[in-house]
C-alpha cells in the first residue's frame, strides 16, 4: 500500500465534515452578553464600597475616591453636602460667632460689668508693684469688680498680717466718656470690700478697691487704699 491509498483511507474513515454550529451573528451576541455581564460585576463592587453610618440618628452615605458625603436624617429629609450652619444670636445676645463656631466673650455696654475688667493689665501691675513692694512677684489675676466698658483691671491676691484678700486696681481712661447723671466717670462698683477713686493726672479716674477673702472679715491694706491709690492716679 502506497502513500497515496494510505490518505485515502483516512480520508474516507474521517467523512464529511459536520457544518459549524455558530455563525458571525452568534459571536456578536456572545460577546455583547458577556460585556454587559463584566459592567454589571463592575457596578456591584462600586456599590459595595459605598459607606454607610448611622451617626446620632443621621444616616451617612460616603462615596470612594473622595466624593462628597450626604447626609440624610433618621425621619427621611435630605441635608445638603458639607452644609454648614450658623449660630443664631437671640435678640438681647451681642455675642458673634468665631471662626471656630464658638461664641466671643461678651462685650457689655452696661454701667459696669466684671467681663468688661479684660485680662490682667500688666501696666497697672507693674504701677501697684512699684507703690507696694509686698506685690512683686505675686501672681496677677484678672479683676473681678464691676468695671464700666473701656476700662481696665488686675487684681492681686495678697496677705496684710492677719487681713487676707485681694488688691484690685480699675482704670477708666479719660476716652471713656462721663455718666450723664454724675458727670463724672462711670463708677466701679464694689460689692464686698472697700474701695477709694481718685481722678487721675490725664482726666480719667482710678479705682483701688480691698476684698477680703479666706474668711478675714477685712481685706488687705485698708488702711492705705487712699495713700496708694494717689500715687497710681499721679501715672496716669
């Protein structure tokens, strides 16, 4: 048997050769189902990665890739993204919002309030350091009379013998205008202790006023509020 009866043999054992079961359209069709298939995979897991919190009764949707949150509230109302809000001010608050959300100290227009005292002036404390020694080296506070608005305050928290207390300066500059009633500065008002007010060389008015504390019924250095307050009122 030579080659050629050899392929033929195989030839005629394989027999026809059966027709495709597919066509081009059958591809397309294929490859558009298999298409739609990946986006919709690709869909799902975007969804998932989408977060969601319930914080205080408010439900949280985050977005990947750093999309914009939106907030939602537990009873179904729609909050817009990142909103801010403001501070409302009753119609008696002079207060403003800081930058930080917070209220500022209030600024009170008032005869005399202890917020208008401010912080510890060091001037004043370096003057009353200067007329009373016994002072150096204590720490200032912030006075805590009433001050009129403008004014400003220290207070020291000193020892005289068995008198205990505190020794608090105010000055009322001359900027500050006169109480229509008196024509005279806006006084300090002293609620517990004594307290003396000289007009100063400049036209303002200073106030030295003695508050006992820690259970002495008087407070310290009495006796030389008018002597001292003098010399403090001849600096300014």
């Amino acid at each position: 048997m030579d080659e050629q009866q050899l392929a033929d043999k195989f030839r005629d054992a394989i027999g026809e050769v059966p027709p495709p079961s597919f066509d081009t359209q059958d591809v397309l069709v294929a490859s558009k189902r298999a298409t739609a298939q990946a986006r919709k995979r690709l869909q799902s897991g975007v969804g998932v990665a989408l977060g969601v919190v319930l914080i205080g009764g408010v439900l949280v949707l985050t977005r990947p890739f750093g999309e914009s949150a939106t907030s939602m509230t537990s009873a179904g109302g729609a909050a817009a993204p990142n909103a801010s809000s403001q501070m409302s001010l009753g119609p008696n608050d002079n207060t403003a919002p800081t930058g930080s959300g917070g209220k500022m100290a209030p600024n009170n227009t008032e005869t005399g309030s202890a917020a208008n005292c401010g912080a510890p002036d060091p001037g004043l404390a370096a003057a009353l350091v200067a007329e009373l020694p016994s002072a150096t080296g204590v720490e200032t506070r912030a006075a805590d009379v009433s001050c009129p608005a403008g004014s400003a305050g220290v207070a020291f928290e000193l020892t005289d013998g068995s008198n205990s207390g505190k020794l608090e300066v105010v000055l009322v500059p001359a900027s500050v205008p006169n109480d229509p009633s008196t024509n005279d500065k806006p006084s300090v008002r002293v609620a517990n202790g004594s307290s003396v007010t000289v007009k100063t060389r400049g036209g303002g008015a200073l106030t030295l006023a003695s508050l006992p504390m820690n259970g002495s019924t008087t407070g310290p250095y009495v006796g030389q509020l008018t002597d001292i307050a003098a010399r403090l009122a001849a600096r300014y």
